[in-house]
C-alpha cells in the first residue's frame, strides 16, 4: 500500500501573554485567537513531555527571569505540536534555548516527527539572533535509542531533568501498591501511622515557612543542591493556586519532621522537592510523606507517580545513589530517557568563535 503523502505542516511564532490569573497564546494567520488551552491539552497527552512545557510553567519560569520563545506547528490550522523555549535574559551571544520534556511531536510518525523537528529547528533559528542563542537543547521523554529524526543533534555534555527515574503505576489499588514494596517501607508507613505522625496537605505558600526549613536541614546533612527560599516563593504562588503544586508537611506533637513538594500534571504526578529534619527520625516521617503523596495523586486521576530521580546502581558517586535506595523501596518500574541533545545554529556558532578570537587578540 502507497504511503500516505504528508499533509503540509507549518511552523507560527507564538505570542504568549500572562495576565494575574490567565494566560492568552496565539499565532498570527490563525484563525484560532486563544490557543491556551489546547496547548495544556497537547502537551497533557503527550507522554513524551511534561509539565515543564506547560504554559503553568511557562509563566513560573518567566517569573525567574527566563525569555520565552513559543513556537507552535500546525497541520492545515490545527494545532499539533510544538515547543516552549526558556532562554536567560542576558546571554552575551552564546545562550542555549532549552526545551525541556520537548519539543511535543508525534514521535509515533517518523515522518511528521522528521519534518516537524525541522520546522522547529529553522523557527529557533530564526529567533535565535534576536535571542542572542548559538545552540537548540530539547530533551524529550523517549526511550533509547536515540530516534532516527534526531539525526543533526548530538549528546548534551548535561541534562536538563533526570535522564532515568522510576515510576509507579497508580492504575494499581492501594492494596496492590502496598503489596509491591519492601517489606520494611510496609513496615515504616505503618510505624509512623502507630506513632500518630500527621500529614498536613498545604494549596498555598504558607507551609513554606515549615517546608523550607525541613529543606535546608536536609541539604546540609545529605549534601544536596536547595534552591533558594525565592525560588519556592514563585513557584507556589504561580502554581499552587491551579492545583498544579502543592506541599506535605509531617509532623509529630510540635516537631516538624519533614515536608515533600508535589507537582501534578495532566495525568503525572511528580516528587519535585523533599527533605526529612533530624528530629525523630526514628517515627519514619519520609515513609509517610510518600505514601500520603502517592495517595493524593491517586484521587487526582492521575496514572504515573514519579520519583523524578533515580539510579539502579549503587555507586557511591551518582548524585541520586543515596535517594534511590530509598525510593526503590516503594516498588515500581525505572524509565530510561535519551537525554539533552544539542543541535547548534552553524552561523551563530561562528560569530561566538569569532567574537572570541578578537577578545583574546586584544
């Protein structure tokens, strides 16, 4: 049977507009003004992205201080796919424009997939001396090996989200979830259930003034990366009133024991943040904290709970080693992803090689 010819796609500049409390998204020649909620809807679909290519997200990074660059591909004048690019404000000419669990394509169609990458690729470009950008980096969540259409990207030097990390599937019933863990992390939930330590679900900022603490002590004591108080300040402003983000807080008589940071979208849930204080450990508070996490997701609809983060070996030296034996307890499936690939704009990269070549001969 003959292929079918590949209906015309077409690349649009998209203008993204945030208001307090929405968000406006269109395309010149579209006859679609408000094209907002159908990007939330594609991008929800799409198990290949996440959260970090929705507009919530969008808007969040904005807040930091992040240029976005919005490109949307259309079949005829439907949307189909596309790309959120978050580029810094200032980057001397050698900036990176980073899409994260990006870009959205029909990964299933190579065909589309190929043409629609490439369309992707010429209006980053096209942006890209305005932006001050040399290079693309996307990073979506598929599976090695690496597609056939990535064939003019190569392997970022760094990630941009963890390249592995395990999954449960919250088709499962609580019975059923319960059943495939350790033993001991059965064991752990029940003592701090025994030993009456509260979880508290917060839709707000103001758990941040017990979460950052729990954070701050953990870091230090695990030897992890905090992200400052700002950070959480922006993120739960903008996010948690959407339902998107919201804080666990454990705690026992008056002792905050620790606190978890929960991200949700379309049908993922994801462990973003979480630290456990050196008060009471022995009660378990981490245990407690997942599995109230686990359940929330659950009465949200959601089917894949991520413990964003993971590795199945035990080396010492991987930044997730310490976190994943504890997170291996809870049972479920690792996902391994291709990782950030780099496709660099030649005649960018050429005035940055040559801007630096005069630097040095002065």
């Amino acid at each position: 049977m003959d292929k079918q010819p590949l209906l015309k796609l077409k690349a649009h500049k998209l203008n993204l507009e945030f208001n307090q409390d929405s968000m406006t998204l269109c395309a010149e020649g579209i006859s679609s003004f408000d094209l907002a909620e159908q990007w939330n809807s594609l991008v929800e679909a799409c198990s290949n992205s996440g959260f970090m290519q929705s507009l919530n997200w969008a808007k969040f990074k904005k807040h930091q201080g992040y240029r976005i660059i919005a490109i949307g591909l259309f079949q005829n004048d439907t949307l189909i796919g596309g790309a959120l690019g978050y580029l810094p404000e200032k980057t001397n000419g050698q900036g990176i424009i980073c899409i994260p669990e990006g870009p959205i394509l029909q990964w299933q169609d190579e065909q589309i997939a190929s043409e629609g990458l490439r369309l992707i690729e010429q209006a980053m470009e096209n942006e890209a001396l305005k932006a001050g950008a040399m290079a693309l980096r996307i990073e979506p969540r598929l599976n090695p090996p690496v597609d056939r259409s990535l064939r003019t990207f190569k392997r970022a030097p760094v990630d941009l989200v963890p390249n592995e990390t395990l999954c449960l599937d919250l088709n499962l019933s609580e019975q059923e979830l319960l059943r495939q863990m350790h033993h001991k992390c059965r064991y752990n939930i029940g003592l701090a259930a025994k030993k009456n330590v509260v979880i508290r679900e917060y839709r707000d900022a103001s758990a941040l003034n017990e979460f950052y603490p729990a954070l701050l002590e953990a870091a230090q004591r695990d030897d992890f990366f905090a992200e400052p108080r700002s950070f959480f300040d922006g993120l739960c402003d903008l996010l948690c009133p959407s339902g998107m983000a919201r804080i666990f807080i454990a705690s026992h008589e008056e002792d905050i024991l620790g606190g978890l940071l929960l991200l949700t979208f379309g049908k993922r849930a994801t462990f973003l943040y979480g630290g456990i204080t050196n008060t009471k450990r022995q009660l378990m508070a981490g245990y407690a904290l997942q599995w109230r996490a686990i359940q929330a997701a659950k009465a949200l609809n959601c089917d894949t709970y991520d413990f964003y983060g993971y590795t199945e070996f035990d080396d010492e030296n991987h930044d997730y080693a310490r976190f994943s034996r504890f997170k291996r307890q809870f049972g479920g499936k690792m996902e391994k992803f291709i990782g950030a690939h780099d496709h660099f704009f030649l005649d960018r990269l050429a005035d940055v090689v040559i801007k630096a070549v005069n630097q040095v001969e002065r």
